[in-house]
C-alpha cells in the first residue's frame, strides 16, 4: 500500500535534519579524501558512474537518506507509475514515458491499445520513412533527395530534441551516420523562423510539425510561415511536411502531411524526446539504428532506477542528495556543467525537465506545502563556465551545488599536442581540479585570494559521448526529477503554471484590456 | 571626497530596510496598476525605456534608495573610474571601458599615451582591414576573398562577441551590411575546434586570434588546432590569422599574424565588446559603420549614468532596485528574459558579466563582508522560456525577479498573420501578458491553478533590435554591474576565484596529484 505523505510529515526527514553535517573541506582532503572517491562512486552500467565523494554526505547522512527512500516508498512509487497508475493527477493521467524505451512492469493497456506495442509502432512507422527518405525511395516533387530536417515545436518538442541532436551532431559525422542537417523553429519571434529559412534550402528540406495537440499557438504559427515559404518557392507543402502528434489532434488524418506519427497524453512534452517527438527528427538526422541505441542506453538507466538499494540505484541518490541540499542545507540552485561540447544545450534541457517538473508550491492533492521544492537549473559547458561563472560558484556569498559530467573520449577523435599534453587531457584536467577546488578550497592570507571550499559537486563519467551514454544521461535525470517529485509529495507531470499567461495574451490580443495590461500593450503598440 | 564602506554600515541601507514593503499585487491592479506603467518608467534614449512598474517598489521606497545612492556616492564613483582613478583594486588597475566608446570626463593617460586616443587608434586600423577585405585588397595566397570570420577566444573574448554577433546576424541580412559569416571557437574540448573547422571552407577563412594575455591556455590551443589545419590545407597561417592581444604579450609583434590589434590591461574581458575584442569580429561580420552605431548606443547610456537623480538614472535605479530584492527582501536570482530570438545568446554573455564581476565575498579592501552580494543570473529569450522554466517562476517556492526585454519591431521584416495578429504581435502580447500575470496572479478555488502573484520584473522596451539599441542594451547592464558592485563595496573588476582551478589542472597535468585529486584523475584517465 502506498502512502502519499508531506515530506515534513515523513519520520526520516525529521531524522535526517538532525544528522551531522559534513565539513567537506576537511573529509575530502589527504587520503579520506582519496578513500571517498573510491567508496563513493555507484555504476550507471557500460562504464558509466555517478561519483558522489564530493557531496556533504558520509554513512550517517546516506543512511538516513536510505530511510527516506523507504519510508517514502520512492522504488514502490515508481513501480505503480510504469504498471500504469493515474500519477499525473493533476490532469488525471497515466505517466508512460518509459515505455518508450522498454516494459518494466506490467503491459499497460490504455485507449484500448498495449501502450508498449503503440510505441514500438510509431518506432517502426519512423524507421521506416526514414529509411525511405536516405534511400531516394521519398524524394521532393522533382525527385531529389531531401538534404535536411526543421523540427517545428516549442517547449519540449524543441530542448530535448535539439539538445540530443547538438550531441550527437559531431559523433555522427565522424561515425559514418550524419544522414541530414536538423534545424530547429521554436519561437513565436517571427525571426526565429525567418533566419532559419533564409539558410536552408526548402527545396531540399522535410520539416517535421511536432504539437502534441495540435493547438500550439507558436507552432500553428510557424507552420504557417514555412508553408508560405513553400508555396512561395512553387512547392506542394503537403510533400515537404510529417506531423508527431496525438491520435485526437486535429493534424492526425490530415492530408497537408506526408505522414504523421502519434504521442499521446501519457508522455509530457519534457520527457518526449525517447517518443516520436525526439525520435522523428533524431531517426531523420542519424538513422533509426542510433536512435534504437539511444533508447538502449535510457532503458538500462530506467532498470537501475527499479533498486531499492539506494546505494545501487544513481537516480534515486541523485535525488535524495539534492533534496537534502534544497530542504536540510538551504541551497536554492543547481549548477549542470557538462566537459562537453556537444551538450551544449544539455542544461538548457535539464532546466525544463526540472524546473517545469518541480516547480511546484502544492502537492499532487493541491495543498499547499510548507517546504521548498524544485530549485533553479543553469549551466553552460566546460570549460567555457570557468571563464564566465565560476567566479560567483568558488568566492560568491551563496554555495551552489554542482552536477559535473565528463567524458574519457572526445567525439570527433582529432586532439593537439600543446604543453605535453592533449586537449583532451586538458578538458578532463580542468573538471577533476574543479572537483577539488570547490571541495576544499584554499586558505590564503590575502583574503580576495582565498577559497573557503566546501561547495559540493558530483560527478558523471562516461567512456565517450554517443547515443548510449546520452540515453543514459537523459534516463538518469528524467528518474532523478521523478524521484524528487515523489519526495516533495508534488505532481511533477503538469504544469498548471504555464496557462494563465495563455489566457492573459489572448485577451491582449483581442485587445479586452484594462489597467496595466492595456498601458502595456500601448507601450508596445500592440 | 569618496568614501568607501561596507552596505550594512550605510545609514541609507538601514534606513531603507525598514520602508513598509510593497504589495505588488495589490499595486498592479486596477487603475493604480495603469498609473504605475506610465509613471515608473525612465527613458534610455532614442526611444527605448526602463520601465520598472511591476517592481516591489513605491515611491517611498524609491525616495529611500535615492538615499542610499548619495550617501554610497555612486555616481562620485563613477566619475572618479572614467576619470582615471585605480579603481580595480585588486589588481591595482584603471577601469576604462566606457573609454572605447566616448570620453566622459577628463583626460586619462596612462602607459605614457591618451587612452582615448589609442581606443580610436585601434578602431581605425579595425575598420581599415575590414574595409581592405571587404573590398578585396586583403584576400587569401590565391587571391580570393575571405568569407568567413573565425573567432577564437574564450570567457569575455567569447561570449559578449558571440552575442553581439547573433544579436546583429539577422539584421544585417535585411539592411545590406552582412559582409562575412561569423563563427567561433572556445571551449578546449577539441570537439569544438574540430565541428567548426569542419564546416568551414578554411581557404576563404579569416581567423581572429583573441588572448589578452597571449597566454590563455585554450586559445592558444585551440590557435595550434587552426595552424594545423590551415597547413593540413597546405595554407599560410599567418596570412589567415590576426591578433587581438595587448602590447606587451607575446602575441603583439609576431611575425605569425596578418596585423595585431591591441586592448589593454585596463579593460576586463567580460567588460570587453566594445574594445578591439569585440571591434575586430563585428567589423569584419558587419563593417566598421555597424560598430560605430553599436558605440554610439553604448555611449548613450553611458551619458545617462552620470545623472545624479536617480529616476534619470536607468542603470542606477536598475541597479538599486536589485540590491533591494537582493539584500532586504531576500531574492537570490534573477532571471533575464528577452523576448527576442536575435538576443538568444544575451543572457549567457550577462550571466558573466554579473556573476564574474560581483560574486565575491570580500569587499574592495579584502575584507570579508556580511551580506550577499551578486545573485545567480540565467535565461532565455522568450516565448521560448514559457514553455520550459515559467512553471517555476509562476508556482514554485521561491519568488526569483524577472528583467524582461521586448521591441516594438522585428528585425528581418517578414511576418504572417494567424488568427487575427501577426507573429510580432503575439510576441509582445505575450511578454505584456507575462508581466502581469506574475505581478497581479489569479486566485483559483482549485490551488493547482492558483497563482499567487507578487512576482517582481522590469522591462526594457525599444523600437527595434539594431546595432543602437544593441549597445545601448550591452552598456545599461555593465553600467547596472558596476554600480551594484560600488553599493557591495566590492571590486567587481577582477576574477581572483577563477585561479585555484587553473593551479590544480597544471597540478593533475604534471602528473604532481595526491589524494583525491590523484583518485579523480585516474577515474578520468589522465
């Protein structure tokens, strides 16, 4: 039986807060130090880890963690979500996405269909056009191949799918599997759309309509605005477009698409890049292969999620280590820093998936909570943030906690020798010394050059960046964001927040304004 | 006479802290609301404005910080930096940025020259290349032109270029003044040199070598990653390559670079874009007279920030009002939000600018102070960020004050009416929206849908994103840095935090680690 309590009405909280807390600086210098990076470390598979040494965590703190995974029955909470329960209750509906990378439990019937063979048909309608598209078997009106894909889609039609494209880009290329250039159309700016068709060829492009209801006001738009471009450059719109939307949405049977693909409501736009939403454009871009082991790499992520070893399973201690820095150690931020070029906009996908997930003031009944929840996302790339924010991260006045990944391999296999060493090395030197420098500082009599330390971090190392280390990546902190939910007792799967500035920019659009709204509009000539 | 003291031993500070706080919701409704959107506003010039009315001030709290901006002396203070006093006291330097584009007060001669002089010196030799490649008096060995202007640099020589570049691409397109494509490299992840290189033809290439030093670890890597492809193409790299460094490096006299530009020690890289560092790139990109303009609007503002009276004051008042929400009330973030695809990469190049410059912990003297100081800044350009982290901003736990940003006018003129509006429109109808739903909320029975308000933003309205406003937009923020840094009584004008990590990457390089930094250097394979 399954209980949905407050987390201040949960026993091992209470437990938990009385704990000692970790001097970091102290228990990561000298040879502990060097024992907790050994100890404090748990497999994400294919060679892949969490490393946790530099966290304010020791036995005593992770032992009280472990009992409030299990009194707050994170691993049973799971359990019910991917048998099919009504978790999302906000909206009353089952919350899927795992299927779209394997069953973990029970067949789940919804509609009347098994929700896994659904997916895995979409899977293989997908695989299918795309292979046909690099084949030359569908071409463009004058029988040419298609060179290159445009994602229409905002939200998480847009950041996930555009993040896993930007960070397999390169990989792809050297790996023999770059089939066509994605492009991405998100804002309602009319530049957004406009810049990115005066770059393509729209002779030569698929675009890909991605609008679970198919009401997206930004994308209706900026359907709009490409088919005027393909009409304008003389061609039939209907041969250059694919929708992925819902089986209900009015584009589902309609005949200004090539083909369409389905979601449905059980995956929220945050975790639908393993769905058609990611899976069109991906399967267009790099071949259905790669886009199969990247559903790979999520699926093993999504089975260490099920142990109800704490100490076993990276997600879930992902979680209650950053639940502990939010509500028993008061930090409101967390940094993501990837050593990685190619996830570049990682950060920015994370920051929805977390933010738009946990950014919530009520719990899954709809009162209020007294504690704090989601806490902010930013990150850019290393070692590009050293240079930018990392000022405020080691001498600022509030202590951000940091989610460090790095990779041994770079992607595209070309490196220099500069100073005895490679940029590789480089890359992987600066990450491991900024471990250690935000861990334990550095005392200095000129205080402006003083490192007080202290500031904790984790780290995720992999092999190299490909599709399976990214599907794993992106499983991780999707079970992380969920996990975090089911502690906070909130509905991490709507997202109420967004509507009522909808319904505001309607009615400054039809110009039903009073007040402030309407001096506003005036300002801006609307 | 200046005198330099800690916040909390203000008088106005204390004072202020005591003001009763505001009730922004209350405020923004009805009629008062409309008041305050015409009332609390100041001009920026050329038609742009701040207009800071759905901020959690009234006119009580405005008298009060106009208090503690005269007895903090911050314009005194601002006089006596462009005046030439060493203001960079931890490093012992001039401050002299606003000196690239206009001379505010006296003459300042430092290195035995007028600075002023050797800006404009600088820049013509700027604008004489870019005019010799753009007419075809500078070409590559084969007597071709160079169509593409490669960046190399990182921090302050990357992200304030590579925004401003982005921010002009479009517009430039659309008014005959785009000369060269733009690109960049940065980060020492050799995946990064290795894509760019890769997509360019580096025949026609001309790279901008950007280091003030000469002495920056990944740029000079990344410059021998370049050197080797352009011998790889059996090219000349020195008659590819220029050089933006300072007189005194390495770099200035080399025989390995077409021409050198010089910047000085005087100008910190994130305070950077309008000096060589930025001049070199976007002549090249856009010609000299589009940086002229971009000068022109940063000088604007730069006049302005001498006004003593604090409602004429935008970057003042800008500044005052964050350390309100900072200090007194508590905020720890602040969000920047353009609503603006052009101004995609604005919030990145402010993330540094702000956090490099006043997370610090110890005041201008060294001594640690008792108060925050500089928050954590992040954003997107908008609507973009509605479908991703607005969840938060509207329903999460913590209130985090919001800096919007919006223009009357795209910038590549194409549009397309759905629904009755046009994509601009409902651009700005959104941002209107957005202000006021998170100022005023809406009270729903269902607390799901509930939405508190009181919510805290500014907006900067213009006409148009061009290069005017663009640097009036650029020097609002580094003015609004420098006077929160005066009223911290910090120096937000060196970087000692970024040096403990440069120490420990040569360390685990050298192969000179024990402890932990030995354990994470070996789970990374260095």
């Amino acid at each position: 039986m399954i209980s949905w309590n407050n987390l201040d009405q949960v026993n091992a909280y209470q437990e938990l807060s009385k704990v000692a807390r970790v001097n970091l600086a102290e228990v990561m210098s000298g040879s502990n130090g060097a024992e907790r990076v050994k100890k404090y470390s748990v497999s994400m598979g294919d060679g892949m880890a969490y490393n946790y040494a530099a966290k304010q965590v020791d036995d005593d703190v992770l032992a009280a963690l472990e009992k409030l995974a299990a009194e707050t029955q994170l691993v049973e909470k799971f359990e019910a979500l991917y048998n099919g329960e009504v978790i999302n209750t906000g909206e009353k509906r089952l919350v899927l996405h795992h299927m779209t990378r394997g069953q973990l439990g029970d067949a789940v019937v919804a509609d009347d269909v098994d929700k896994r063979a659904f997916y895995i048909e979409q899977q293989k309608k997908i695989a299918d056009l795309a292979n046909k598209v690099h084949n030359g078997e569908i071409t463009n009106a004058a029988g040419e191949r298609f060179t290159t894909v445009v994602q229409i889609g905002i939200g998480g039609s847009d950041l996930g799918p555009r993040a896993m494209y930007l960070a397999l880009e390169n990989w792809a290329k050297v790996n023999n599997c770059f089939k066509m250039e994605a492009k991405f159309i998100s804002n309602v700016d009319p530049d957004d759309a406009a810049a990115v068709l005066h770059d393509i060829d729209v002779a030569h492009t698929l675009f890909v309509l991605v609008s679970k209801s198919g009401t997206t006001l930004e994308t209706l738009t900026n359907e709009s605005f490409v088919k005027d471009a393909l009409k304008n450059a003389g061609l039939d719109a209907s041969k250059h477009m694919i929708a992925v939307t819902s089986e209900t949405s009015p584009l589902a049977k309609s005949d200004d698409y090539l083909a369409a693909f389905f979601m449905d409501d059980y995956i929220g736009g945050r975790f639908s890049s393993t769905s058609a939403v990611g899976g069109a454009v991906l399967s267009l871009a790099f071949g259905p292969e790669v886009f199969a082991q990247f559903l790979e790499g999520a699926a093993a992520e999504d089975q260490l999620a099920k142990n109800k070893a704490l100490l076993e399973n990276p997600a879930m201690l992902d979680a209650l280590i950053g639940v502990y820095e939010r509500n028993i150690l008061g930090y409101q931020n967390t940094a993501v820093l990837p050593y990685s070029q190619g996830l570049s906009r990682f950060p920015a996908h994370l920051q929805q998936l977390d933010m738009e997930s946990n950014g919530k003031s009520v719990n899954r009944f709809g009162e209020p909570v007294d504690y704090v929840t989601g806490p902010v996302i930013f990150g850019e790339p290393g070692t590009n943030g050293q240079h930018s924010f990392y000022q405020l991260l080691h001498q600022g006045t509030d202590v951000i906690p940091l989610q460090f990944v790095g990779f041994k391999n770079n992607q595209m296999g070309s490196d220099v020798v500069i100073q005895g060493s490679t940029s590789q090395q480089k890359l992987c030197a600066n990450v491991v010394a900024q471990i250690v420098a935000f861990a334990c500082g550095k005392a200095d009599e000129n205080r402006n050059k003083n490192f007080n330390g202290g500031r904790p971090s984790s780290i995720i190392i992999g092999e190299q960046l490909n599709p399976k280390s990214l599907g794993a990546l992106l499983a991780h902190f999707e079970n992380k964001v969920m996990f975090q939910g089911f502690v906070w007792n909130i509905n991490s799967f709507d997202q109420e927040g967004v509507q009522l500035g909808k319904v505001l920019a309607q009615r400054v659009l039809a110009h039903e304004t009073d007040g402030a709204l309407k001096e506003y509009s005036d300002l801006l000539n609307i």
